[in-house]
C-alpha cells in the first residue's frame, strides 16, 4: 500500500442501508463507496469536514484507529474500514529469522526496496497477524477489512518492481511437498530450489496462489465470526495475466479466480503516476478487471470493485490529472473510488476542489 515507508490508513464508511440510500448513480449503476484512504487528521486539520467533501468511506491503517476518529468520521457520514497488513513481515523477521524469507540460494532473501516480506508458512508469523486481526476486530466497529501486502516477498509498487523467487525453508519445501505429493529431489536448499524450478515450477506456482488464498480464507473466516457484517476488501497489484508473463500470478501468487471467492471488494493499486503511465491507464484497467473478474454492482452482490487512485506527488500529479484518474475509477463496473492518499489531497486546494467536485457529482 506504501509508496515508501509512512503508515497509511484506510477507512471506508457505509452499512449496506446506508450504501444503498447514499450512493449516487454513475453510468446506470450506484457509486457505493466515495472514499478516501489515510488517516483524516490532516484533512480536518484544514477545516475539512468529511460529508462537505462527499466523503463516505474512509480507509485508515489498523495501527492509527482510534474511537475518537472513528466517533468523529462517524458523526460525518463515514464507515471506517481498516487497511490490514498480512504479509509484511517488517520489524517481525529481524526478531525471528526463521520467518525470513529463503530464496533459490539458500540464503535470506534481501529487502524490495522498502518492502520485507514474511514466510507466509511460518506458524507463528501467521498466527500473530491472525490475533492482532482478532484483537483490532473486537476492539473496534469496523465495516471492513483491507488486506494488504496479501502476497509473497517481492515489490511490485516502486516504478521498477522486483521480483525474487521464494520462499525454500523448511517449512515451505515441507509444505509444497505435502500439498503436492512431489517428493523433492536434493540435498542443500539450493539443490531442492533447482529441482522445483527446473520441474516443478508450475505445480510449484499452483502451490504458493493456494497458501495465499488459504491466508485469505482464514482472515474471512475471523471477519466474519467477529463482525458479519463487514466486508473483506484486498488491495491488489493492479497487473493484467497478459504482463510480464503473468508474474502477478506467478511470482507475488495472486490468482484472481481464486480470491474473488473469499474477497468482497478488490481495490487494485492503479498509480498511474507511479507506473509510468496516462491517466487513461487506470480506466483501461478498470475495464478490463470488470470483465477479467465477475464483478458484481449491486451492494448486496459480490466480488466488487473498488480501485485506489493516485494523488500522492510522487511524481507530482496535477489537480486536473487526480480529477481525471478519480473518474477513471469509477469506470466499467467499479462501484466506489478511494486515493492515495487524503494527506496528499488535503496539502492541495486544487485536488481538494477536485475531490469535491467529483464525490458530490457522483453522490447526487
Ligand atoms: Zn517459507
């Protein structure tokens, strides 16, 4: 979710009544969702006041929730919905290196950039996401939960992406093994990393999408248990299967099919600015996920679609390029907007004209 290393927030605000009552119709279908992603401190700081805005839904990092914000993002018609991270295993590995991502070589992978993934099989990485979901659940009325970074060790959000191949500890060999029925032949990691790459590669590739999914599944299964009425939202690479030789599958192990049936609401990442890309880009993409997933536009229906657009200055993107890049959001059978982030829009009168401008146009 970061473009670097500031914590973000996400919040998004809407019961399916209030979905369905506040929505405004774009295109034949109702916007459900005008949101915004980040923490709104520097928005209100400003004078700001959410539903002025058109705001209804505001996504804030799980670790700056407070009940005075959401009190507040309440009181001016907005759900709060939590941006969860999964597999960010920043702060975590140093302190347990058996979480440490192992590469073909045998060795620690290195840091993405910014980004230090987790061993996703590690019982205890897992297991301490899963209480902190438990424990930020009970703690707070959320109507949703973001997850974030809900992929395997690599960066695909600085404009050149890097991919590694992991992960070949114990515990993920053990488990690829078990899943598969393949026995691996080797006896360093190295040797074991080369057979699977050189004849296993797809079963391999299968493998690491269904521990995803797995992850998926359970953070829906505490969802649900603890508040069925929120929604599980994912924010995803925002990379068709025809790119880069499917690597968003076949590297970060994301496969569309399987996700839509444990996620309410995708959220691909379209930084238009930040790919390298024209604003034109995301309703491309917008388009094409509508069709490439059975995206649903009734609020009662699922898998949605809900893309993040860029506002954040890095590159600097113009007020009238965030007007355009919100819009484009909203496009094919997208059913709500957010941006990366409020903090960027509030720091510039002409994104916040803008943002107003578009939310209550779509609210009418
Ligand atoms: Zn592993």
């Amino acid at each position: 979710m970061k473009f670097f290393m500031f914590i973000a927030a996400l919040l998004t605000v809407l019961a399916q009544e209030g979905l369905t009552q506040s929505g405004g119709s774009q295109g034949g279908k109702t916007v459900l969702i005008r949101g915004a992603y980040s923490h709104p401190k520097a928005f209100w700081d400003k004078g700001g006041k959410l539903n002025d805005y058109g705001v209804n839904a505001i996504f804030v990092h799980y670790g700056s929730i407070t009940e005075d914000m959401i009190a507040r993002a309440k009181a001016e018609g907005c759900q709060v919905f939590a941006e969860f991270a999964t597999l960010n295993g920043k702060g975590w590995v140093e302190q347990h290196p058996d979480a440490h991502p192992i590469n073909d070589k045998g060795e620690r992978a290195p840091a993405a950039t910014w980004f230090m993934g987790a061993c996703p099989t590690n019982k205890a990485f897992r297991e301490s996401r899963m209480q902190a979901l438990r424990e930020l659940l009970t703690k707070y009325d959320l109507a949703g939960i973001w997850m974030d970074y809900l992929h395997w060790h690599a960066q695909f959000e600085d404009p050149y992406p890097i991919f590694q191949k992991t992960c070949f500890n114990d515990s993920c060999l053990d488990g690829f093994q078990k899943a598969t029925g393949i026995a691996v032949k080797g006896t360093t990691t190295e040797e074991k990393a080369k057979d699977i790459l050189d004849h296993h590669a797809k079963a391999w590739e299968d493998w690491r999408c269904s521990v995803i999914v797995d992850w998926a599944t359970e953070i829906r299964g505490i969802v649900k248990s603890i508040r069925p009425n929120a929604l599980v939202g994912n924010y995803q690479a925002p990379w068709r299967d025809d790119e880069l030789g499917n690597v968003r599958r076949r590297c970060l192990g994301l496969d569309l099919d399987q996700l839509a049936k444990v996620v309410d609401v995708f959220s691909p990442m379209v930084y238009h600015g930040r790919c390298g890309m024209p604003p034109e880009w995301v309703r491309d993409y917008v388009e094409w996920f509508s069709k490439r997933v059975d995206i649903q536009t009734a609020p009662d229906r699922f898998p949605r679609l809900l893309p993040i657009v860029q506002a954040h200055d890095e590159p600097r993107i113009e007020p009238a390029e965030f007007e355009k890049v919100l819009r484009y959001g909203l496009a094919g059978k997208s059913t709500g907007v957010m941006m990366f982030t409020l903090g960027s829009v509030a720091q510039d009168d002409g994104k916040m004209a803008a943002m107003k401008k578009v939310y209550n146009e779509v609210k009418k």
